[in-house]
C-alpha cells in the first residue's frame, strides 16, 4: 500500500523577521561593539534611526547625524545597513546599487555633520564591513582592504575588526 502523506505541507515556513527590528538590532550590536573597543558608554542608536537631524528643526549644537550617537571627540558619523543580502560584491559594479546609494547618502551626512563617515555593512551571518573615504596614513597599518572607486570619490572597504584595531588617534580629535 502507497501512503499519500505529503510532508511540505507539515513544515512551517520560518517567520520572516521585521527589518525595522533587524536594523535597530543591528545598530545596538554596533554600539556595543563601539563601546566596549573604546571603553566607553557614549555610542547609542539616534532616535528615529538616523533621521533625527533632517527632520527636527534643531539648534546646531543638538544635531545628530548618522545611525549612532557618538562620544563628542568621535571623528566620524556611522552609518548602519544590515541584511540586504542581495547587495553583494557585484552590486559595487553597478552605479544604481543600494550600496551606492548608501555611500552617497554617507557623503551628505558627512557634509552636514562637518565629519567624516564610516558605514557599516552586515550581511546575515557575515562579519560587519566597513566603508570610507580613502586615507593613505590609515592604509599604511592595514594588511587586508579593497580600494573601490565612486564617480568623485575613492574609498576603501574592509572588515570592522580590522579597522577597530587601529590607535585611537585615529578615530578621536
């Protein structure tokens, strides 16, 4: 006798996770990870996810700009994306890929804030990825980096855990 079960229809698909949480959750990890590597308790997510500073009419000096509130000697406004798993490395070579759209979004908080910019990219399961703007001293005490070129600019590209074992020199006025 033939049994006519049909098992596909037993498994539950897994519940897909919401990316406003995904991100928020990313941005926590990455203020943790801030934190602990700079001995302090200043890095936090921005209320409202970055936005904070283009859509409140704020004096100057409480503008926050970027995905994470930083210590005040902090060079650098972060930027947060994770997930995006279909932005891999073929997506660098096309002008209208999110990553490039990140990376000019990156620009203009970096214009706005009068700071440089960091963004941090994560894929699931994959270590975190830092992008910059290009700096020759910085690639002098680096072993692994890519150099990618924009239509202006040129940046480098390489993992979080290598960029955070740079001095602190580095990173704070």
């Amino acid at each position: 006798m033939k049994d006519n079960y049909d098992l596909s229809k037993l498994r539950k698909k897994p519940k897909r996770k919401n990316s406003r949480t995904k991100g928020n959750n990313f941005e926590n990890k990455v203020a943790k990870i801030l934190n602990d590597r700079f001995n302090t308790s200043d890095f936090s997510r921005t209320p409202g996810s970055g936005a904070f500073a283009t859509t409140h009419s704020l004096p100057e000096h409480l503008k926050i700009y970027g995905d994470l509130i930083s210590p005040q000697k902090f060079k650098f406004v972060i930027e947060c994306k994770k997930g995006y798993n279909d932005q891999g490395m073929h997506s660098l070579l096309n002008p209208k890929s999110k990553v490039w759209d990140w990376i000019r979004h990156m620009e203009v908080d970096a214009a706005l804030s009068k700071k440089a910019c960091i963004l941090l990219m994560a894929q699931d399961r994959k270590p975190i990825i830092a992008v910059l703007e290009f700096n020759e001293s910085l690639v002098k005490n680096l072993k692994t980096y890519l150099t990618i070129y924009g239509e202006e600019n040129k940046y480098i590209m390489l993992n979080l855990s290598d960029l955070l074992n740079i001095s602190d020199d580095f990173f704070m006025s």
